[in-house]
C-alpha cells in the first residue's frame, strides 16, 4: 500500500470497465464528514488495488485521528 499527495497518481485504465465506471475510479475519493465531502487532512491519499489486476484502480482519502477529531 503506497501514500501519495493530494495529487492524482495515473489509475490503470481497464478495457473491462464501463465508462461511467471508469470515470467514477479516476475522481478523487475524499471524506463524508459533517454532510461535506472533504480532503484528508493530511492531504494524503492511498491506493485502491484490482485484486485480479493487481493495478491501482482508484485513491482515497487516508483518514487519521485529525479527521475524526
């Protein structure tokens, strides 16, 4: 599992998804705190891995105990 910045690491793109599907792993992934959809507040992000892939299939917000308290 790998950290990044708040920037948007590439996300291997699969000939298997639908479009919309696609579209929707390669947004960023934040927080649903308070109603709002929020970065963490670290600015750090890890990754989402295909299993059967093995390739980096989206990022989301690494949450830690600022964003709880």
């Amino acid at each position: 599992m790998s950290s990044t910045s708040a920037t948007t690491a590439p996300v291997h793109p699969s000939s298997q998804l639908m479009d919309s599907v696609q579209s929707f792993l390669n947004r960023p992934h934040k927080h649903l705190i308070g109603g709002e959809w929020v970065d963490a507040a670290s600015g750090q992000t890890f990754d989402v891995i295909d299993p059967a892939t093995e390739q980096v299939i989206a990022q989301v917000a690494r949450g830690n105990e600022a964003d709880i308290n």
